[in-house]
C-alpha cells in the first residue's frame, strides 16, 4: 500500500468550546481550504489538519487513518465532525476482523512512526 505526501497545515481545528466543531455546518471550512491550497503550492497532496492540542485531527476534507501491523488508528473525533464517512470506514474495518483503535495521535508519533516503525497511512 502507498500513502500521501501531506503537510502540517498553518492553522489547527478549534477548542470544541469555540465552535460547533461536530457540525457539518460549522463554517470552519476556510482554514482548511487555505491550508490545502498552501501544501499543494509546496508539491503535497493535501495538509494534516491538528487540533487545538497539537493532536492529529484530519486532512482538510478527509479523515485519516494510520496502519500499523494490521491494526488501523485513527484521532477521536472531538473536535472534527464524526461523519457517516468516517463510521461507515470504521464500521467496514472491524466487520472484516480489523482492529480499530480510536486516540489521540501526535504529528511526532506519525513522523517516528511513519520513518521508523514501518507505519502506512491513508485519507
């Protein structure tokens, strides 16, 4: 399997104490249009959106996952809309017998992870 290049964005999701982080309708799609629009000017596919925290969050119009010895992990979703997309790939996962494990994920952890301990990643 062969992920993305993708790039920090600028900007981070909000405190849920914000915004309506969990609406579609939020209006908080300009800081990901922009963050995407400045990866692909630097030659990346899209930019890893972090939450207020500095945890990963998502891509700018998609969820992430991260695979790991067959095991997927993805953020929890507490500060991004925990959509049918999403629950439907999840749901799709573990009725084929994969783990999924929903946490908090750290740019850091997925660059050493991503380098060192043989990760893949997909949005």
């Amino acid at each position: 399997m062969r992920g993305i290049r993708l790039d920090i964005a600028e900007y981070r999701r909000p405190d849920p104490q914000t915004a309506p982080c969990h609406s579609k309708a939020a209006g908080l799609y300009m800081i990901c249009t922009i963050s995407k629009h400045a990866a692909e000017k630097r030659g990346y596919a899209d930019a890893l959106m972090l939450d207020w925290q500095g945890r990963v969050a998502e891509c700018t119009g998609a969820n992430v996952f991260f695979i790991r010895d067959g095991v997927i992990h993805t953020p929890v979703a507490d500060c991004f809309l925990d959509g049918i997309t999403r629950r439907t790939v999840i749901g799709l996962a573990k009725r084929r017998g994969l783990q999924v494990v929903e946490r908090g994920l750290t740019p850091l952890a997925r660059y050493s992870a991503a380098a060192f301990l043989g990760w893949t990643w997909a949005v």
